[in-house]
C-alpha cells in the first residue's frame, strides 16, 4: 500500500540535507520513500542519499534537477513521488520523530468530516471523493 512519500528539494547544502534526512529516519511512522530533488547535480549530496540508503528501511532516491530553482525541484519530486501522499522538507529543516504520524492522523480525521459532509450532498461527484487507507 502507498503511503507516504517526503520530498526533499536541495542545494548544496549536504550536512543539513543529511540532518533533514536523518530526522525522516527517526519518524514514528516511516514514510514510504524519499525523492531528494538536487539542483546542483553535486557529488556530496549524491554520497548524503547513498549512505542515507543504505540505513533506512525504504526507498532513498536521488533526482536530479537541471533547471535548478526550489519551486521547480519540489514539483519534480512531487511528480516522481509514489506515495498516496507527499509531504515536502526544506533541506534546512527537520522533523520531530511524531510528525508524520500526527500529519496522518489529522489528516485521516479532516478526510472522515470532509467525506461526512460529502455524502450528504448530492450533487458530489465520484471524481471529489476520496478514501485514505494508511496503516498507522
């Protein structure tokens, strides 16, 4: 099953993209993979993403990013992604090792009322309702 999928946009910045990284690895909740999108195509963060790999229990990958800019990499890593879900991390930031469970249970909650009042309406179409189905 799909689950989440964190995308990471960065640029030259190899020791906070490895703490970013590192604050994924220690999530409560796995995701199912992560997409670093690299503008700068450097070596450094290719060797962040192939030690990163090599300790985590899901997908790692590298995507490259020629036209460079952070809006153009987290919509390449959007587009790359699997998930049924994608959470975008700055490569300056981290994460606090409950976030992405919290993220999916409040999104899980918020989805239940959206799909309450959905059906209640009956001009609603097959193409806006939604199922979410994560493991938590």
């Amino acid at each position: 099953m799909p689950g989440i999928s964190v995308v990471i946009p960065t640029h030259l910045r190899p020791a906070l993209l490895q703490e970013a990284i590192d604050s994924v690895l220690a999530q409560t909740l796995p995701p199912s993979e992560i997409v670093v999108v690299d503008d700068a195509d450097d070596r450094d963060t290719k060797d962040v993403v192939a030690r990163s790999s090599q300790a985590a229990s899901f997908a790692i990958r590298h995507v490259a990013n020629a036209a460079g800019g952070v809006c153009h990499s987290r919509n390449i890593g959007a587009s790359a992604a699997t998930g049924a879900w994608v959470a975008m991390l700055d490569d300056d930031d981290t994460w606090a090792p409950s976030f992405s469970r919290t993220l999916a249970i409040d999104s899980m909650q918020a989805a239940q009322i959206w799909r309450s009042v959905d059906s209640s309406d009956t001009r609603a179409s097959s193409s806006r309702r939604c199922d979410f189905n994560l493991t938590i």
